[in-house]
C-alpha cells in the first residue's frame, strides 16, 4: 500500500504545520516544565481553545459539535503533527478520545449541542468512572449501585484509578441496576456533574510522585434519567463503545523507544568502549528494532482500515501488549545501561532527562491502563485468531449469586 500523502492530505498536513509553527513549541528532550497541576490545567485548556479557534479542535467531530467533519485519515495526520510539539494534550485525552465519542453515539440532540462544544473548546474536562477495587479488570463485576427514585436514580458505591477526577467537571459512569441477572445484563451507564453533592475524591500518590489517578466515592448521589445514556440494563454495550475508543486512543505506550536507546548505547561506556559494540547490547538493541517496526506496520493497519471508512478492529490489542511490555523492558535496560545513574531522579544531571526512569515507572501501570495484558491477549485469541472462549463460570448466573470473598 502506497503510504503517502495524496495531494488533498498533503494539503491538509502543510496547514496543520503552519499553525502549530506559528503556535506551538517543538519537543526538544529537555525536561518537562516546572508548573503546578492547576498551571497545567490552564495551560491545557487555552490550547484547546486556541485550537477550537481556529478549526483544529475535534478535527473528526460533526460541525455542529464543535469538530470540523475531517475524516479519519485527516485526524492521524493531525495527531502526527501536533505530537512532535510540547502542547499539554493530556487533560483532555479520556474526555475528547472516549467521553465525547459515547456521548455522540448515546446523548440526545440536546446534550449533544449543549457539552460537545463544551469539550471540545477546553471549557470542561471529563473522566471514566469505570474500574472499581472489587472487580478488577472485570469491568462486569463493579458493584456501585443504581436505584430509581421517581425521575432520578440514587447512586452509592466507589470507583478507582479514575484518571483526572479530582479536576474534572463532568464524567461518564457505568453503575449496576439489577443484580438479579447476569452480571453483563444488570448495568446502566450515565454522565454526570463531578461537582454533584456526594460525590469525593480522592487523588492517589503513585510511585512517580504524580497523583494522576483518583479514587472517588459516591454517597445518595442524584442523577436526573435524562442523563442516562441508552436503555436501562444496556450499559454493557454502551461500554464497548467506550472501551473500543479508549484502546484506539491508548494503543501505542509512547516513552522512551529504539532510538533513545540506540543514542544512549552509542554514548554509554562499557568496558573501556562504546556499549554499542557489546554482543548482548546489540542483541537487545535488534529485537526493540523488530518490536518497533512490527509496531508501525499494524498501526498501518489501523490507518488502512480508517482509510477505507472502517472501524478498527479488534487488533489494535496488540499494538497495546507489544507497545506496553516494551516500554517496560526498554526502560529497564536503559537503567542497567546507566549503571548508577539510573537512579538518578534529577532531569538536570541525568542525561536521558530521565525518560528510561519514567518508562520504567510508568509501564506497569499501563499494562493495567484499557485493559490488562491478559485481557487483551483473550481479546486477541478470541476476535482475531477465532479460538474458543475463555472459561467463565459466572457468566449465566444472576449476579447476586456470584461467589465473593465473604461467601
């Protein structure tokens, strides 16, 4: 397949260049800046409404949303060229990549028309409110609670690892309201103010020292049925749309990749030489080259398959195993490669501005992150490579019955 950009594409990618030119910093590896979350924040959201300004905000989003009605290719081409600059996307990654996809697919015309543009002008960020600490990565077996009461429903349970809760506005949340069936039968998904009385949240320190993740509780929590998004007992399909964007938008891991650590084995010493020129280390160095390149070639499945106006399939599970298990890996040679230096925790004097650090940290959590490896590796034997079914012996039975660690 002929990769290049047809003259209507090359078009489109010089004007993107102009305006992040004319905008925007490019990335230079130095270290991250120095500024506080609510600095980012504000950071974040007067680049997304510089970009709604000027047509480039939600580029694959119908115009009457707050998007541009670019086709997918034109959004690829968009994300490859703002990813080569320091623009503080990350606040507005799970509201634009999986909220707003939901919410155009289930909301009414109105909630459309009224949070869409919202989002996607940077005036309202919004979170998952997905994983909880029962369930695991079993997304089915969470065990918050819906009750309706008249035109509202009571909600009354906790959620966890939920990305940027604790300066969201808005959040879209799965919630069980029948435990009387099976556990994919009985559960409702809704959207709801963050700042709603009842609601706490409570940011979690990681091993970075960030506290990106939250855990939030939910007491006598009021939502109007207005904001339910599909039928009553119909949350698990209103899920799978939100799961399938969020692991088209979290497939690739990003980090520190091949050519960082080429540059650093080119640079490293090993006894007395280059560490390049260590049988081992270029052992190490040619299978990250494969994994790389077997990467970029199934993203080019995805940018086939957007190219011929379909869906992504199941396979973008495995960009997320290979992308994950190599962030780690790499990062956990480049710290050996480094010797005592791969404890270093100052950007300043380490000179990999302590990108194989931040892989290595931040890797196990991604393995977790839109679905753990086993997971997607059963998502990948079942979907692509069509072999039977995991076992699963709770999954015709009402989930009130489902053994738990008290029974």
């Amino acid at each position: 397949m002929d990769f290049n950009d047809t003259p209507a594409e090359a078009e489109f990618r010089a004007a993107a260049r102009t305006f992040l030119e004319a905008n925007a910093t490019l990335t230079s590896g130095a270290p991250q800046r120095d500024e506080t979350e609510t600095e980012q924040i504000e950071r974040a959201k007067a680049w997304q409404q510089l970009k709604q300004d000027n047509g480039w905000a939600c580029l694959n989003w119908p115009t009457e949303y707050g998007g541009r009605g670019a086709t997918p290719i034109e959004l690829i081409i968009w994300n490859q060229e703002e990813s080569r600059y320091d623009v503080p996307t990350g606040p507005f990654a799970i509201g634009l990549g999986m909220c707003g996809p939901t919410m155009i697919a289930y909301a009414s015309e109105d909630q459309k028309r009224e949070h869409l543009p919202r989002m996607a002008a940077g005036q309202d960020i919004w979170c998952q409110l997905f994983s909880e600490p029962a369930a695991g990565s079993d997304l089915a077996g969470l065990r918050t609670r819906a009750e309706r009461d008249g035109d509202d429903w009571v909600i009354n349970g906790q959620k966890i690892w939920t990305s940027g809760a604790q300066f969201s506005d808005w959040g879209i949340l799965v919630t069980r309201t029948d435990p009387s069936v099976a556990k994919h039968k009985g559960l409702t998904f809704f959207f709801l103010n963050m700042h709603s009385p009842g609601i706490e949240v409570r940011p979690i320190k990681q091993i970075s020292g960030g506290a990106n993740f939250n855990e939030v509780y939910f007491t006598d929590v009021r939502i109007p049925d207005t904001q339910r998004l599909g039928e009553v007992g119909q949350g698990w399909g209103v899920s799978l749309t939100t799961l399938m964007n969020e692991r088209l938008a979290v497939g690739n891991a990003g980090g520190a990749d091949f050519p960082d650590l080429f540059e650093l084995a080119s640079k490293t010493d090993l006894d007395g030489e280059p560490a390049i020129n260590n049988a081992a280390v270029r052992e190490k160095l040619a299978d990250w080259y494969c994994q790389a390149s077997g990467l970029k070639f199934t993203n080019y499945r995805t940018i086939s398959a957007l190219s011929r106006g379909t869906t992504p399939g199941p396979e973008n599970s495995i960009t997320k195993i290979v992308s994950a298990v190599k962030m780690q890996d790499l990062g956990s040679f480049g710290l050996d490669l480094m010797d005592m230096g791969g404890i270093l925790n100052d950007a300043t004097l380490d000179p990999a501005n302590l990108i194989f650090q931040q892989n290595f940290m931040g890797a196990p959590g991604y393995r977790i992150a839109g679905g753990t490896d086993e997971i997607l590796r059963n998502i990948i034997a079942e979907r692509v490579l069509g072999m039977p079914q995991d076992i699963r012996v709770d999954k015709n039975v009402p989930f009130s019955e489902v053994p738990t660690g008290n029974s």
